[in-house]
C-alpha cells in the first residue's frame, strides 16, 4: 500500500447496527488497490475538510476493494 493520495469511489455502503456503517472502496478508475497487511489504515477526508484513519477489514487480498467501518459521530 502506497502513501501516495489516490481518488476512490464509494461502491457500497451498509449499516451494521447503531452508528457503525461499512463502506467499501474502489480506485476510481478501477486500478488495482493491492494487499495490505494486518492493521493497516486508510485515511480519508471526511466532509468537514479533516482528515481521518480507519482500520482496514476485510479481505487483505482483494486488490480491487478496501473496506473500513465508520462510526458516525
């Protein structure tokens, strides 16, 4: 996984009770994202301009998806 700011589009957003969502992300123009390892984060600008880290879950080897549970505060 690189440092390097990429542009992703949300694919799918589900409610997993209370607060918690889980969005799924994919590189815009539907490049590979590749692996990442245990404890990896992905950090995104959230609507009010601030930047945000959220553990990566899912599946480490889907390349093409990258899935973090947001709780909304």
């Amino acid at each position: 996984m690189s440092d390097a700011p990429i542009t992703l589009c949300l694919i799918s957003r589900r409610e997993l009770g209370g607060a918690v969502h889980e969005m799924t992300f994919a590189h815009i123009s539907g490049k590979p994202l590749g692996a990442y390892a245990a404890g990896a984060h992905l950090t995104l600008r959230a609507p009010s301009g601030d930047w945000r880290s959220y553990s990566l879950c899912g599946a480490p080897t889907d390349q093409q998806h990258w899935t973090v549970a947001i709780k909304r505060e």
